[in-house]
C-alpha cells in the first residue's frame, strides 16, 4: 500500500460556500468542513479495509502518510480550530480574522489529499473485483464448454473446477493464483475438445 500527501468526493468547499470571516457562523462551517474530512477519511479506510477482507494483496491501495494529521496537537486540524473558537471567545476578533482562512486553505489541502485517496482505493477495490468477476465468468463459461463436449465429469477437469471454483469463492481471494488455477482449468478443456490429439 503507498501513502497518500495527495482529491473529491464531495467538495469541502460545499460546507463553505458562504466564507469571509463572520464570527461565530464563519467558525461553525469550519466544524462542518472537519466533519467531511472524517467521512472521507472514514471512507478511504473503508475501502482498503474491504480490500483486504475481499483480496490478498490488493494493488494499488493508498493510506495517509499521516493518518493524525487531523488531531496531532500543534498541526491538527481539530486542535486549531478548538483555538480558534478560545480565541473568539477572548474576544480576539484579529487573530481568528486571521486564522480562518489559514484554516480553510490547510483543510482544503487536505480535501485534495484524503480525496485522493479515496478515489484510488475505489478505484483498486472495483478492479480487483472487476478482475474476480471476469475469472468467474470465465471459469463459468468453459465449464459450459465442457459440457458441450460431453467431458464436463472428467475426473481431472472436475478436479481442476473444484480447485479454481474454491480459489475464486473463498476470501480473501489471491487474485493470481485463482487466475493461474483458471487458465489450468481452461487449458485442460481445450485439449479435450473434439478432433484435439491429446
């Protein structure tokens, strides 16, 4: 898995829309800006853990190079914005003038990065499963072959089924073996085909 400094699902810039420091509002919408930014978090963790539950080794996943950055005291996200808010509660109208779009500009670097994450594991999940279903259809479609040429009960190529069936079936899948145990099935069916010298 590689780490992600590096997106959008749904843009922060959504929770935001209405910015220019304005009090107590202005630090409102920044809590519903670190509120989406834990959905995606959430979610990016989601996805890779699907991934592993579905597929040994799946590619292409990414994780936080940094997966506190929203808490770490002295550089969080949530930190800063519980200073922000002390702030204006002091009465220190300049400095959250100041802060909050210090603020947005770190979370909205921030957006792009988890969101970048989230796209790239959506994207390995639906390609390992994209790769599992069409080893499946395969392994389907010549065990119709085999019937077809009336060897389908084969006791090897039964075998060589039962192998590839249970490699596709059981998580997580090793996608490359299962995908080795196919091409083995489909070879043996070839080879039975009717007028092919064994």
């Amino acid at each position: 898995m590689s780490s992600a400094r590096v997106g959008r699902e749904r843009s922060i810039g959504d929770a935001e829309a209405t910015t220019g420091f304005q009090g107590g509002d202005d630090l409102d919408a920044l809590g519903l800006v670190l509120t989406e930014l834990e959905r995606l978090v959430r979610r990016g963790s989601e996805l890779a853990t699907q991934a592993f539950g579905q597929f040994t080794a799946p590619s292409g996943l990414v994780e936080l190079a940094d997966p506190e950055f929203l808490d770490s005291q002295g550089a969080g996200l949530r930190p800063w914005l519980s200073d922000l808010r002390a702030a204006a509660r002091a009465g220190h109208d300049q400095a959250v003038a100041v802060g909050v779009p210090a603020w947005r500009r770190l979370a909205a670097d921030a957006e792009e990065v988890v969101q970048s994450l989230v796209d790239a594991n959506d994207r390995a999940v639906g390609e390992a499963t994209a790769s599992l279903a069409e080893l499946r259809q395969r392994l389907t479609g010549f065990q119709a072959r085999a019937g077809r040429y009336g060897v389908v009960e084969d006791p090897a190529l039964r075998a060589l089924h039962a192998a590839a069936s249970e490699a596709l079936t059981r998580p997580p899948v090793d996608l490359e073996a299962a995908g080795r145990l196919v091409a083995e099935y489909v070879a043996a069916v070839n080879l039975r085909a009717p007028g092919t010298a064994r």
